[in-house]
C-alpha cells in the first residue's frame, strides 16, 4: 500500500485540471444517484454490482463457465445499461436542456395559486382529486385519452371535476403551460411492493406518472384530508397552502415575489 509521502507526492503533481475533473465526475455521479434514489433503477443498479461482484468471484477462483457468461453480458453492457435506464436518461437530458433560471409566467403563476386553493378546500371537505403539472416531458399521451378542456383554471373549476357527481371526478386533470388541458385523464398505476399499502389508486397513480414523466402532481386523499406533492415517484404530504404554493412554483421554476395573482386576485402567501 502507498504510504503517506506517496500519497502526498501524488496530490503535488496533480494540475487544476485534475482536480476539476474529479469535481466534474464526482458531481455527475451525485446526480444520477439523486436521480434513481427510491425509484425501481436504483435495484437495477444494485443488480448490476452484484453481477460485478460475480464477474470478479469468477475471475478469481478460475471458474471458466460463469467466467464466460458473465463476459459476454458485460461485453454488451453499455446497451444493456441505455435499455434498461432509458426512462431515467431521459429525463437526465430533459433536465440539463432545461436549466434556466427563474421566469415569469403570469398565467401558470395565477394556475397554481388556484390549485393551492382548491386542494385545501377539496381537502377540508374530503374531496379526493389528482392534478398534474407538465414540465418538459409532455404529457400528451394521457392528454389525448381524457377529456379536452382548454380551460383557464380556476378553483371552481377543479372543485367541480372532482365533486362526487360530476362523470369526470375519477381521472386526474393535466395542467399544461397555466391552462387545464384535459379532465378525465388515466394515469399508470404503480404496482411496486415497497408503495406503501395505506396509498389507495390516486396516490398510486401519481407514483406512476411521476416515475414515468417529470411532472409534480398534487394528490388530494377524502379519506385522510389530506394534501401530497408527488415527484419522481415519491410522496410528501403538504401541511398548508404556503409550502404547496412555494414546492410548486419551485418546481415549475416560477419567480414569485409576494403574493400569487390568481383568477380572482392576490392569492396571499
């Protein structure tokens, strides 16, 4: 093993650039970590250091026929990697294409101060309700599947989507660029064991889509009363209007200063 004066020699000789390099690397590796923590990709990737662990046990104890098999998989790793990681490099991408700072959007900003509205009301009165946010990755799919509004959202208009008596209360809406595009919508249900078993369809639903897409979904529970914020596959329970409303235009990268204008006015912070 190097001993001290070695590993110090080593880090003199090193230039900027090195250590650059090294900052660069260890960044994207906290990245793609962040990214796949919680999610299914993170048990692919435990799967795959196992495989590693095989490939060396093999090696080193010359065991010629796991040796070979293993070789041949790895030797077509980097496919096997884009194959079964594809939903989170595309979201990877859709992410670093996206960086901006923050913008200005009055009509999405008036969009979730009426939603933030709206939830806590459908809360209050046990109404249950799921509604999405499109960012970057669309969601035109699920769009097309459910019922076209084009509306300008208002929390009248949500609360009557969801309202037990209406025909379009048990999809989920999509908010598109501050307009509701589309009532009624199916959304992928999450079939995964380590879902917690106390989440019923809606909640399940949002882990789908969200694990599929990069949209933030608002959950509404009637049978808890309760408001949760999902994104990439993970759940957060919301305990009043100010944090939904602060975690929403954080995440649709929304400037807010003070209050947010809604349909009817200041909605206050």
């Amino acid at each position: 093993m190097p001993d001290l004066v070695q590993i110090i020699e080593f880090f003199q000789h090193m230039r900027w650039q090195d250590y650059l390099d090294i900052l660069v690397v260890a960044f994207i590796v906290y990245q793609a970590i962040r990214l796949i923590r919680g999610t299914r990709s993170m048990q692919m990737v435990l799967g795959i250091i196992v495989v590693l662990g095989a490939y060396q046990f093999s090696v080193s104890f010359n065991l010629v026929t796991l040796n070979w098999m293993l070789s041949n998989f790895l030797a077509n790793i980097i496919i096997i990697l884009v194959i079964l990681f594809q939903s989170d490099i595309q979201k990877a991408l859709t992410q670093v294409a996206s960086l901006s700072f923050g913008r200005s959007s009055p009509e999405l900003m008036s969009a979730v101060g009426e939603v933030v509205k709206a939830a806590f009301i459908m809360a209050e009165k046990r109404i249950g309700g799921l509604i999405a946010f499109e960012r970057e990755i669309g969601l035109k799919n699920y769009v097309e599947v459910g019922v076209s509004l084009d509306a300008r959202v208002t929390d009248e208009l949500i609360m009557s989507v969801f309202h037990t008596s209406s025909p379009l209360h048990d999809g989920a809406v999509v908010i598109k660029e501050g307009r509701l595009a589309a009532a009624a919508c199916l959304f992928p249900l999450s079939t995964d064991d380590d879902v917690s078993r106390h989440f019923g369809t809606r909640h399940r639903a949002a882990i789908g889509v969200t694990r599929e897409s990069d949209a933030v979904v608002v959950v509404i529970s009637e049978e808890r009363g309760l408001v949760s914020l999902a994104l990439d596959g993970q759940i957060t329970v919301m305990f009043d209007q100010n944090e939904l409303r602060d975690k929403l235009a954080g995440l649709l990268n929304l400037t807010v200063h003070g209050p947010v204008e809604t349909a009817e006015g200041a909605y206050e912070a």
